[in-house]
C-alpha cells in the first residue's frame, strides 16, 4: 500500500470516530427547561432543611408568612438572622431606634422592649450623675439598630429583636415542650435551639441549648470570670470573643460577666464568677446571689445562700441550703455539706494572728477544724464524744504551738508567779504551779474544745428536727422546679 493510501484509510478512520463521538454527545446533552415563573407571594418549601424537623416548626415558618413575613432558602447566615427549620424569616420591621430618657426602651406598634441596667450601666458605662438630681442615671452606653421577628410555635407569639451581628437559629429535631410566649433582645450574640420564656437578653454571647425565662446573659467586659478581678478588665468591644453558654436552664438569673458550667439556675445573680461542676450530675442553684465568686465541686446544690466574696474552693462535693447573708467566706476544704448557718464557724484564737480556726462540715457524718495553719485539717465525727474531742484538738493546738509566739510569763509586783485573774475561774482547769502562759493557754484550748463540742450537739439537735419534720411532712422525691413557667 502506497503512504497516499495508508493516509487516506487512517483520514476516513478519523472521521468515522469523530461522527460517533458527536453523537453520543449530543444525545447526552441535558434539555434546558423554559423559565418557572413564581408567584408574587414566596412559597415556603414542602421539603425543610431536615425530613425529621418536627411539624410545629413548620407551623411556625408558616405562621411567619401569615403575618406578613417572606420566607427564603438559607444562602449565608448574616446578621441580623432568624432561621427555623431550614428556612429564614424576614423580619417585620428594620431600624428601629431606641428611645426613653435613657435610650433603653424599643417600641413597635404598642410592644415595649426594654434593656437591662446591667447593660446600660456598669463599670464602663456609667457616666457619673448630676449633683443637682442624684438620683439620675447617666450612661454613655449607645443602644444599637435593631430588627424585629416574630413567629408562633404551639399558639404562642415569639419576638426576637436583634442587631445587625445577631443570628437565631432553631433547627432541633427534637420536640420543644410547650411554653409562655416570650421575647428575646440579642445583642452581637448567636442563639441556637435555645427557649426563651418571657423576656431575656443575650449580648456579646453565643448561646446553644439553653432554657432563659426571665434570664440575662449579659458581657460588658472583655474578660470574665475571676480572671476580670486579678488586673481589671477593659470594655467589651465589637469583634472581641464572645462568652460561650451551652445546657444552661436559668429561670430569673442575671449572669453579668460570669462563667457558668452546664446546670440548673434559679433567682441568681452571678459576677465575675466561676463554678465548676461534675460532668455527670447538673448542679442545681436556688435563690442564690453570688459576687466575686469561685466555687469548686463535682456536684454543687446552692439554694439560698446569698454571699458577697465566697470562694469554697472545694474538690469534692458541695451542699449548701439556706445559710442566709454570707460576706468574706473562704472555704478551703476538701467538700461542704453546709446545710444551716450551724454547718460551719470560725473560732477566734489569741496566737494566730486574727486568723481563726475554721470548722465546716464536710459531709453528712463529719466535720474538719483547720486548726494548723499549715497541714492537714483535724477530721471529726459529728457524734464524737467530749473526752475524745478534748483529746485530739488540744494534741492538735499543742503541736502548732511551736509555729506561733507564745505568751510572755506575767511576772507580779514582787517578782514571784501571778496566778492570774482567771484563776478563780478555772477551777480544775488551774492547776498550783502553773505559769501565767500556761493558764491563759489552758483556758484557750477549754475555751475551743467548749466551742466545737457545743457546734456538734448543734448540727445532731437540728439533724433531728429536719429529719422529724420531714416524717411528719411526709417524703417528697425533691424540690421540682419548672424553668419554662
């Protein structure tokens, strides 16, 4: 075969694979559908953002557009945002300004939204007052724009008024148990699948899985916790990390600057506090006010305790319930079991520089005395009796004797020993040829083991009135608390 006919047979070769290869190609080319028109009104999708997203979800998207609300498909979440089950809501209203004397109230057809004192005034908002009208707050704190949404879950009207820098999101698949309606303001914060119960307020947070019924969680510093004590704290700013909540059920709760483990709060308020507790068991505190706080603890009960500057510190378990006002505690032991105001004591001693000798219960059978300034805590049964507590806490005073100064011999008029005013007081407490030091010291340690033995006949007495009044009352498996009432 000549090289003209060889190239001729490969040009034809050529050819016929190009014909089927342009074949298949436009058999395989998708058909370009005619343009949908939609409607002037958005429809909502039938298919959400999750096939098991739970139909008062649904019902609640559908509820926004019944009150005059577009509904679209989410592109990126911006500012300000609420979406529900896939779907975003636009809000009702834009640019609503704040107003009052204080610029702290918002008002939309009627409805009332107001800020919180502890936003608009706090250590870096407060702007002084007027000689002339005291009584008179100032603050230089500039309430932002806000936008309105509003949609219904289960019958029940919910308002979210937010900023630019705020999102809601609630795509749980979950059943929300049925609540109040509510209003939720969000201030450069996030909210995801959380209730909110009457009105509460979020700024410079994010939020996840939290129940806020009549809550606050409130950031005006740009660090929190005890951390915001040890060397001041400048202003929260835009841009600055947020505090990160999460599992928190707060029924009337201000948490102002605080760091809050995952638990159960109730009529608290909270300030530059830290609480750890177990990840196993929520702790669980009741008309309780913190201030300054650090508490330490696998599972904390708090209910009632009021407090100011407390700082427990314990590693183990922690009870306390119903102590009342508390201010300058410092708790250094291993649990607390304080259940009354007679659980825990200090007891004045003349050699240890104005510091007293701590008693706290520990548990429900114990208690420790932090007798030694260093060293181990002397560790007592609550049923102790007299002798043996006699035995161990004066061997405990007389083996920190050595750290501490002890009392200088008083030496009488004519040079011989003084037996001392209290003499005639000790009866055989005194002994004839002791020194003065030696008496003041036995008197001393008579006068604590009285203290201590007298706390523990205490705690048994009102162990047994609680125990009786608990039989007569009849036993009830604990304290319930509804956080969405």
């Amino acid at each position: 075969m000549t090289d003209k006919k060889a190239d001729k047979v490969i040009d034809e070769a050529v050819k016929e694979v190009a014909t089927k290869v342009k074949k298949v190609v436009e058999a395989d080319k998708p058909l370009v559908a005619e343009p949908t028109i939609r409607p002037a009104s958005p429809q909502i999708r039938q298919e959400f953002g999750s096939r098991r997203t739970n139909s008062r979800l649904k019902k609640s998207v559908e509820s926004a557009k019944q009150l005059g609300a577009t509904v679209t498909e989410v592109d990126a979440v911006k500012g300000p945002s609420v979406v529900i089950a896939g779907m975003r809501i636009s809000p009702i209203a834009t640019g609503l300004k704040p107003t009052g004397g204080s610029g702290d109230v918002y008002v939309y057809e009627g409805k009332e939204f107001y800020l919180p004192n502890h936003l608009m005034y706090n250590p870096h908002t407060r702007n002084g007052f007027d000689a002339d009208e005291p009584w008179v707050a100032r603050t230089t704190y500039k309430a932002p724009e806000m936008s309105l949404f509003v949609f219904v879950y289960d019958n029940e009207t919910f308002h979210i008024l937010m900023d630019d820098h705020s999102s809601f999101t609630r795509d749980a698949e979950g059943y929300y148990p049925r609540t109040k309606s509510g209003q939720l303001i969000m201030i450069n914060s996030t909210s995801r699948n959380d209730q909110f119960v009457n009105q509460a307020v979020l700024a410079n947070v994010e939020s996840e899985n939290n129940i806020l019924n009549q809550s606050h969680l409130i950031v005006n510093s740009n660090r929190v916790g005890p951390e915001r004590g040890w060397g001041g704290s400048g202003p929260f700013k835009l841009g600055s990390k947020r505090q990160k909540y999460s599992d928190l059920r707060l029924k009337k709760v201000d948490a102002i600057d605080s760091q809050l483990t995952r638990g159960r709060y109730f009529s608290c308020n909270f300030t530059s506090s830290a609480i750890d507790g177990s990840s196993t068991q929520e702790s669980d505190l009741s008309h309780t006010y913190l201030t300054e706080t650090r508490i330490k603890g696998g599972r904390i009960t708090l209910t009632g305790l009021n407090g100011e500057k407390v700082d427990i510190s314990a590693v183990g378990d922690v009870l306390v319930k119903g102590v009342g006002r508390m201010e300058g505690q410092q708790w250094s032991f291993p649990s607390v079991h304080v259940t009354n105001r007679f659980a825990f004591t200090e007891i004045d001693y003349t050699a240890r520089n104005d510091r007293g000798i701590k008693m706290v219960r520990v548990d429900e059978k114990n208690v420790e005395l932090a007798v030694n300034f260093w060293g181990e805590h002397l560790k007592l049964a609550i049923d102790t009796p007299r002798h043996t507590v006699e035995v161990v806490v004066r061997d405990s005073l007389r083996e920190d004797k050595d750290k501490k100064a002890e009392p200088l011999p008083f030496q009488g008029p004519f040079g011989g020993g003084y037996m001392g005013p209290f003499q005639s007081q000790l009866g055989s407490r005194g002994f004839a040829g002791e020194k003065p030091g030696e008496t003041i010291r036995n008197f001393m340690e008579t006068y604590i083991v009285d203290q201590v033995v007298s706390r523990l006949a205490m705690i048994q007495l009102l162990d047994e009135v609680e125990a009786t009044a608990k039989d007569l009352a009849g036993r009830r498996g604990g304290e319930y608390l509804d956080y969405l009432e």
